[in-house]
C-alpha cells in the first residue's frame, strides 16, 4: 500500500514538473516575439510623384454672388387711416401708371369741404357789400379787411381737405407687375398697412459686392457675365450703371449695381457675377493639395539631390484645382503632389513618375 502511494507522488510530481517547463518555454517565447516586433525598423525612401513647374497663362477672373433686384419696387400703401371701400387689384397681372388701385372712406373729408363751400359762398358776399359801402366810407377798412382774410382762410381750408381727399386715393406709381394682396375691401387700413406690391420687371438689376482690392476691375460701362440659373448654367450679360461711392467698413466690399441683358431672372434670385480684371499673365501653376498652410506661411515640398525640401511660397489667384504661386518656387522645380503628407524636411524621397498639371484633374485631391 504504502509502495503505491509512492508511485502516485513520484507521477504527480512528474506532471507538475512538465506543465513549469510547457509555461516557462511559452513566456520566453512570447518575449521573444515581443522584442523583435519592439526592434526598430529601417524604412526605405518617400515614394513620391511630382510635377516640373512650367509656366502657363493665368486669366483673372472674379467670381462675385449677385441677388437680382426689381428696376422699380414699391410697397403700395395709404396716407391716410380709414376702411377700404374700393380696391382694384388683380394679383400678378400688369397695371399701368396712374390707375387706381384701393381708395379710403373719405365722406367726412367731402363733407368737410361742402360745409366749407357754403361758409366761402356767404363770406365772399360780405365781402362784396363791405366793398360796396367801403367806397362811400360807409364802414372802416379794418372791417372790409377782416372780411377778406375770412374769405382766404375758408379757401385755404378747402384746399387742405381736398389734399387730404386725394391722399384717400392709392394709384400705381409706375407700371409694373402687381404681387399679391395683403388685405380685403373693407379692412381698416393705416400707413403701415400694405395693400400689395409693386415691381417692374422688364430690366431688372443686379447687386453684387466684390472685396475692395478689385476696385479698379470695375468700370461703369463695362459689362460682366452674369450666370441666372445653376441647373442650366444660363447666361447673360450685365451692365455696370453704378457703384457705392465708399466700401462697407465691416466688410470691406464693394457694392455694384448693373443692368442685366440678354436674359430674364426673377427678383430676389441669387445669381453668379464673373468680371473678367484682365492682366492676363504667365505664372506657375500647382495643385491645391500641394500647398501645406500653416499659421504665418504656405509651404510645398521640393524634390532636390533626392530629398524634401520645405520652401515658403506666395500664392495668387486659385482656380478650381489650381494655385498660382507667385514666388517661392522657379521653372524646373520638382513639386511633389502625392506623398506630400509622408514627406519630412531633408528625409529622402524616391520619385516615382513625372506627372503632367493637365492631366491631374480632380485626382490631385488625393494626398
């Protein structure tokens, strides 16, 4: 009994013996795995493309957003308080100058001005017996002159009442097409009341604001391309009639006014202006994605005796892809446009074919 007990601690022994070594291989060799995947790596060059600069002509063209405005606009509205007992409005249709569109309750004002009428009518005949009597010295000239001062104050009072009568009266400034009505026959009206709109469409205008640094691009008399409708891309040519004699202060803009040609838009509508500055120019041009901006500067990376050079630039007009750079880089220089964000100043970088600027297109959106 005592001899089997041996042999059972002599196996078990064995077993535990066997699982220590199994762990200790396993955590040795764990660490080994972690030190060599801890090791430091030796990576190779910057695989690159670039592109020569060379340069080509820049056309500075100024894109400005427009709003379209009516050439005439006028809220209608009374002078006067008073219920709508006439109105003479047909929404969206056109009316010419002088008619009469609404008219307010003047019976008071005419009663007014036929009690006036009767009082002028008696004092005027006071006043053609106090002419009479006064030639024969019959009453003082004091009495004859108050007589006729009744009969200029009762004149004058017509007159006021009448121009009251006419202000009850609401007529189209100007031809134009009629919006849509605000209020009903019947309605107490005030002057703040708007009865409806009034707008001339037939030559409308376009407002647009453009920064002050393009000033001298804009002439009066010069025209600019106007683009009236996105989804078409329709077009149409504009007059310059007007500019803000001084810049916004807050802005900095200036604002313009033109005449539109050759095409229709309805008021209010958001339009795209182009003004051609001239100075069409030859310059280098490079991908947007080149440029690295930072806080004080722009910056692209060269590629010169196989390694990144960071070099300052002063850009100019950008394109929809394109930037003009200004200063900063030559004719001949490798620019890189992929692998820009890998690059690091003076760290070696393998060129891995010369692209053409034209044939980028939207693909030097990709870094």
């Amino acid at each position: 009994m005592l001899i089997k007990m041996h042999q059972s601690l002599q196996k078990l022994s064995h077993i535990l013996y066997s699982m220590l070594l199994v762990v200790i291989f396993t955590n040795c060799e764990s660490k080994s795995k972690a030190s060599s995947a801890n090791a430091p790596r030796v990576s190779g060059p910057v695989i690159v493309d670039v592109i020569i600069g060379e340069k080509s002509s820049t056309t500075n063209v100024i894109e400005a957003n427009g709003t379209v405005i009516a050439s005439e606009f006028v809220e209608l509205r009374p002078e006067v308080s008073g219920r709508l007992i006439y109105l003479n409005l047909t929404e969206g249709k056109l009316i010419q100058k002088g008619t009469i569109v609404a008219r307010v309750n003047d019976a008071d004002l005419r009663a007014q001005v036929s009690k006036s009428s009767v009082q002028l009518d008696l004092a005027q005949k006071t006043v053609n017996r106090l002419k009479q009597l006064l030639d024969i010295n019959g009453v003082n000239q004091a009495d004859y002159d108050a007589a006729v001062n009744q009969v200029n104050s009762l004149r004058a009072d017509i007159v006021y009442t009448q121009a009251l009568i006419d202000k009850t009266v609401v007529r189209a400034p100007f031809t134009g097409v009629v919006g849509l009505r605000q209020v009903s026959p019947g309605a107490f009206v005030t002057p703040s009341t708007i009865i409806a709109t009034l707008q001339q469409t037939t030559d409308v205008k376009i407002d647009f604001t453009l920064p002050e640094m393009y000033g001298s691009a804009i002439k009066t008399g010069s025209l600019v391309d106007v683009e009236v409708d996105a989804v078409t891309q329709a077009r149409g040519r504009a007059l310059i009639v007007a500019t803000e004699p001084g810049a916004n202060t807050d802005t900095r803009n200036l604002r313009v006014r033109a005449l539109l040609k050759g095409a229709s838009a309805n008021p209010g509508a958001f339009v795209k202006v182009y003004i051609d500055a001239g100075k069409t120019r030859s310059s280098i041009k490079i991908p947007t994605n080149c440029i690295i901006p930072d806080d004080k500067n722009n910056q692209v990376v060269l590629v010169k005796n196989g390694k990144a050079n960071f070099v300052n630039v002063q850009t100019g007009i950008r394109e929809a892809n394109t930037v003009e750079v200004i200063k900063g880089i030559n004719v001949g220089d490798s620019i890189v446009v992929t692998g820009v964000l890998f690059a690091r100043p003076k760290a070696p970088l393998k060129v891995r074919s010369v692209k053409k600027l034209s044939a980028l297109g939207d693909s030097t959106n990709a870094k």
